[in-house]
C-alpha cells in the first residue's frame, strides 16, 4: 500500500494555526498583502477573497446546476439527497426526469469531470492562500455543488472530514451567483478554529483506532454516539453566544477560506416565493496538504489520482470510474 498510516495523539495543526511569524514567509519574500492575509486567518480561522473566481466560469457551473436538476444532462452527476419518502441517496447517478422535487440536493465531486470545476477551485487566488495556509501543495479531495441553503447546524468539519492527519483541512466555499439575505447564508464562528476540545469516544471504528492513539478521544465522530454528537452541536452553540457569528453574504466570484476547527454552518431560510427557496449557488471543495496529508479513501476504495493541475495544485476522487465522464 502506497501510502501510511501512523498513530497520532493530539491532532497535529496547520501551520498557519502556530504563533509566530514562520519561517518560511520570510523565506519565500511573502508580499506584505499576503502576510496581512495569513495573520488574518491564523486569528479568524478564515478568510474572503473577493473576486476570486472569474464570474463566466461561475456562470458556467450554475448553469451545469440549473441542467443537472431539470434532468437534461445525458451523463448525471453523482449526487446526494433526500427523496419524497425521506430516505437518504449518497453518490447516486440520478437518471429520473429532474431532481426539483428533492431536498438537498448536493452535486458530488464534480471537479473529476468538470474543467470547469477544477479552474474555480484552483483559481489562482485560492491556490496562493492555500499554498501558504498550508505550507505545501494542495490536494482537493472532496467538493460538493449547492444549491440552496443547508440550514446544516453549526458544526467543524474535522469531526467528519477524514484525512490521514485529522486537523489539516481547509476549505473554499465560491459564490456561483449574488447571495441574498435570507436565503439560507453561510455562518460561521470567527476564532472558533481555537476551540478543539471536544472528543468523540470512537473506539468502534476501525479507522478511528488506526490513525489515533486514543481513539476514546478521537477528533473524529463514529456515526453512532448520537449523544455525544448533539452534545458537540449544543457546544458550538454555546460558543456562537460567547464569541458572536457571521453571515457571509458573497458576491458571484467571491471566496471564502476556512481551516480545520472552525466553526460553521447554515442559516436559516428566511424568505421564500411561495413554498419555493431561494437558491444560493455555491461550490464547496476541501483540500489537504499534499504529500503530508491524504484523504482515507486511499486506503478503503478505487479511487483516481491524484492527477496534477498545476505547479501547486492535485485533486483526486473516490466517486466516478476511472475514465472520468465527458
């Protein structure tokens, strides 16, 4: 097996989470704008970069949605969702009519066959600021399309994003269109990446007990202790009273970077058009540093990659055939 696993005791962090001025910015003559941005996001936990992204390739994916949902693609993205019955779909091809009458909806993984997918997410600006959160390459291992708001809990992605170090993740979330109030915004916790106190008791799973040396306090959650997961979500709960949240309200283009622990989530629905949401078109991909860190399903599936982008910038994924679609 190419690649290793090895037993970690408290979550090793990013770099750009240590205090201190590293090393290496001073090394690589880190332009001062770039070193404020750094700062920023060791303080926060994340970062905006406006216009980020050129708005046709935005244009180009939202479209891609609109077609994906009506059901006119001959090639159907994997997707997952909750169907009329309220049973749950993961990585499904969905070839029905359209999925409108579905709720959330999510396009899986779409950067393995979408060029346009893999030049947002890899813009330039994105790549530059992970390159330095990281201090290393950047591997997207995972992206979900959205469509509207998930009204998803306050929660940190560390708890069920794995990787083999579990704290070396981040984030992109691209605005495909103008975000209105009320749609269901993105929120989210400034300073919450601090907060890494809680543990899930995971000694059930075995890939729990194969990264970690203490996997009854493992960053990661198990699926199963629901009551240890609803006391993590009344927790960030808490904190949102103690340190105060935000709603990201984007622009089309627009980026958000968020690390490791910090915490976010969905806001709620506020205004509708009859029974219909408003839509808030977005593409959300997680990255890890490469080589140093890799997603789990290089050790659990048939997977492709990682395939090289750029200079700085791989990507793999565990969902579609080896020949990815057209």
């Amino acid at each position: 097996m190419p690649y290793k696993l090895s037993k970690r005791g408290r979550a090793k962090r990013l770099a750009v989470e240590k205090r201190g001025c590293p090393g290496f910015l001073k090394r690589l003559s880190v332009p001062r704008h770039l070193r404020r941005a750094y700062r920023f996001v060791r303080e926060n936990g994340y970062i905006i970069l406006p216009r980020a992204v050129n708005t046709e390739l935005c244009d180009e994916l939202a479209s891609y949605y609109d077609l994906a949902m009506e059901g006119r693609l001959e090639a159907p993205p994997f997707c997952e969702y909750f169907d009329e019955s309220g049973n749950y779909f993961y990585g499904a091809q969905f070839r029905g009519n359209n999925l409108s009458s579905f709720k959330g909806v999510k396009i899986l993984d779409l950067y393995a066959h979408s060029q346009a997918a893999r030049a947002a997410m890899f813009s330039p600006k994105i790549i530059e600021m992970l390159a330095l959160i990281f201090d290393s390459s950047v591997l997207a291992f995972q992206q979900l399309g959205m469509i509207h708001g998930t009204q998803q809990p306050l929660h940190q992605d560390t708890a069920y994003v794995r990787v083999s170090s579990p704290a070396l993740i981040a984030a992109s979330w691209i605005a495909l269109e103008d975000v209105r109030p009320g749609s269901g915004e993105l929120e989210l916790i400034p300073a919450s990446h601090f907060h890494d106190s809680f543990r899930f008791n995971s000694m059930s799973d075995q890939w729990c007990c194969a990264v970690e040396k203490d996997p009854s306090r493992s960053v990661w959650w198990d699926y199963q202790d629901t009551e240890s997961h609803d006391q993590f979500l009344q927790e960030l709960e808490s904190l949102k009273q103690e340190l105060g949240s935000i709603r990201y309200l984007p622009l089309k283009g627009d980026c958000l970077i968020w690390i490791s622990f910090l915490a976010h989530g969905g806001s709620p629905v506020e205004h509708r058009f009859g029974t219909i949401a408003p839509t808030r078109k977005s593409l959300v991909t997680h990255y890890c540093p490469w080589p140093n860190a890799h997603p789990l399903y290089f050790h659990q599936n048939q997977f492709l990659g990682p395939e090289q982008h750029s200079r700085q910038a791989w990507y793999a994924h565990k969902l579609y055939p080896m020949q990815p679609l057209p």
